[in-house]
C-alpha cells in the first residue's frame, strides 16, 4: 500500500482502508503465541505499510474507573459506570491469532493486527439503555513523515440493555432470529448488542458485570456471529464465528477480548455433522485513552450527521419490532448498504443540506431494499 498522501479521502474509502488492509501502528510487527517450532511458518501479521500519527496517551488514572470502586453505590449503578467507561477518545489496538488447529492438516492463518483511533460518544443514556457509538478519527504519515488527516468515519455501534429479554440472534447464511428469555433468567444482567457500520445487526448477547475490587468485567454466552470484514474479505473456508466475549475496564481505557471458533455450516444452517470446527483464534483489542485536541472532530462529525444516523437507526427498530425472522441480502444493484447510507450521509456533511423527510424516505427504501422479510407465521423461540 502507497503512504497516503492526499488530503482528500472519501469516507467509503478511509473504511475500506481500515477494514480491508490491516494498517501498522509501529515500524516492528509483533505478535503472541507464535508457532516457535515450525521452522518453514509464514505466520507474519497480516500488515500495510501506512504509519499513524503519534499520540500521546493520557496516564492519568480515570476517573470513570475509580469511581466504580466508590463505596455504598449499587451493581447496578457499578454497571452503567463501567459502560458509560467506554466513552473517550483511544489508541485501539487489533490483535487476533489462531492457536488451536481443529483438523487434520489444517493449515493455520496468519495473525491479524490492525489500529485505530477512536472517538466514542454516550448518544443515548436512559438509566438501563446505553447506546455507545464509535467514530474513527484517523491521522496518518505521509511519504514525508507529515501529519495528514483527520479522516472522520462512522464505525461500530454496542447498545447495552439492562434486564432484556428480547434479544436478536445470528443463525448463520445472513438470517436473524428473535428470541425472548424468561425474567428470571436476565435478572441483573446486560445485553449488549452490537451494529455494523450502516446499523445493520451484528451479534448480541447478555451477561453479568462483576466488579471485585479494581477488576470489572462483562462476559457473554458463547453466540453466533457473522465473519468480520478481516475475514470475510480473505476467506470462503468456514460460515460463522462462535465466541464468547470480554469487556474490561481498565484504569487508562478498556479492552475486547474475544475467543473464537470457525464454523462450518451445511445448506440448512446447521453445523456439518463431521469436523464442523476448523480453529480456535483469541482476540485481543485494547483500547488506550488519550490526549487528543482533535476529539471534537468526532463530535462535529455526529452534530452534522447524527439526525440522519437516528432516522437509520429508528429504521432497524421498525424492522426489529415487525419481524420475528429475516435474512438481510449481501448486496443491492451491485452494491452493499453501507456504500447507499455513507454516499447520503456524506453528501449531508459537504452540503449541509439536511432533510429529514427526504431522508426518512432514502432510509426506509433503502433498507427495504436489503431486508428479506420471513413468512408472517413465524413464531418467536421462547427460552
């Protein structure tokens, strides 16, 4: 990959650099749990050559962090301190690693490492419903080591629900499913959900904060996800991530850690009955707050785009509430829909010329035009 040294970069453009091609943070690759004993391994991180910026991480301790450790506060306010956490400006960190073959002869993957960083802003907070959106404010080198940037982009979005017991689950070949819990089960708990880039359903499951001392963490289910970008970009060998994952709170940020099985499903979505596991992979993604002047390139990027990104998202929950199944197509015309919401969302930020209906309208068709919609009998699974 070229040093980038333009700056103009379409927003399309700056996500597909970020997704598609793992960039390098430092001039050395490093990665864990190598395979030290085979000698003939080409198990180098996956990598471009584009350097970041220099940040400077702030090493004062957070006081979102301590402030859970506060003495006489319930768990439940314990839980919405470590979420609202999440909130700040970071150096991220991508790290993931294959490190248990599941199949004879199976030939282990590359590592991946990528880096980011992060504006994430509390967009709503209703005591026990949290919506965190992440925004990528990106500054890179040029050929010349000058600075160049900030490039703005919308990135992923993590709602957390307290008590929940409607959640929406991935079953594999790009279908959805609702499935309702009894009270019992979600008493005390958190589901978080997690959104791609154009809102679109990810994964979601619900667990339990615990806080002991300084240590407070989040871990779900094991559930079914649709492949990243990383993967999905590269590989056709297996259908559908099975993991489990982590959130921490840490003194200076927080950090995702994932542990992964690569699964093969038949024509039915189901697991193959033989050898359905190729590998177990860990993830590692450590999000590092610091000082940045810059962050309010986030916030202008939300204040001039922010309403039409509500109308998308009120578009999914009509979606959400009306059906209890549907399967989302990959591609519309040739394109997907994250290139439909990110051309209208930027024309938004160059022209400054807002309409909400006009919008409502291009969000509803648009949508329309990648949701499958299953049959009206479908039925709700009831655990």
């Amino acid at each position: 990959m070229k040093p980038i040294n333009k700056l103009r970069i379409s927003f399309i453009t700056l996500l597909l650099i970020f997704s598609f091609i793992p960039l390098s943070y430092s001039e050395q690759k490093q990665f864990n749990f190598s395979w030290q004993f085979d000698e003939t391994s080409e198990l180098k991180p996956r990598g471009g050559t584009s350097k970041g910026a220099p940040v400077t991480l702030d090493l004062k301790p957070n006081t979102v962090w301590l402030s859970i450790q506060e003495k006489g506060i319930s768990d439940f306010e314990k839980d919405r301190r470590a979420i609202l956490g999440m909130a700040g400006t970071y150096r991220t960190s991508f790290n993931f690693i294959e490190t248990v073959p599941l199949r004879k002869d199976y030939k282990v993957d590359r590592p991946y490492q990528s880096w980011a960083t992060e504006y994430i802003e509390v967009i709503e907070d209703k005591k026990d419903f949290i919506s965190l959106q992440h925004i990528l404010i990106m500054y890179f080198l040029d050929e010349d080591d000058k600075t160049v940037g900030p490039f703005t982009s919308k990135h992923w979005r993590q709602d957390w629900k307290y008590e929940d017991i409607s959640l929406l689950v991935y079953k594999g070949k790009s279908k959805w499913q609702k499935e309702i819990l009894a009270p019992e089960k979600v008493k005390g708990k958190w589901s978080q959900s997690v959104y791609q880039v154009d809102d679109s359903p990810r994964y979601e499951s619900i667990g339990k904060w615990e806080h002991k001392g300084n240590y407070s963490h989040w871990s779900g289910p094991r559930v079914w996800r649709p492949l990243p970008r990383r993967e999905f970009s590269v590989r056709k060998d297996y259908d559908v991530i099975s993991g489990i994952n982590t959130h921490i709170i840490t003194p200076n940020g927080w950090v995702h850690e994932q542990e992964n099985l690569k699964l093969i499903l038949d024509k039915n979505g189901k697991p193959i009955k033989k050898n359905p596991y190729i590998a177990k992979e860990i993830g590692v993604n450590r999000y590092e707050r610091i000082i940045d002047k810059n962050y309010k390139d986030g916030e202008q990027y939300l204040s001039t785009t922010g309403e039409f990104w509500k109308i998308v998202r009120d578009k999914w929950e009509e979606v959400f509430e009306k059906y209890s199944s549907f399967e989302l197509k990959s591609k519309y015309k040739d394109k997907k829909l994250f290139e439909y919401l990110f051309k209208y969302s930027d024309n938004i930020r160059r022209k400054n010329n807002f309409n909400k209906r006009k919008a409502k309208k291009f969000v509803s068709n648009t949508i329309d035009n990648f949701v499958h919609k299953k049959k009206k009998d479908d039925k709700n699974i009831v655990y």
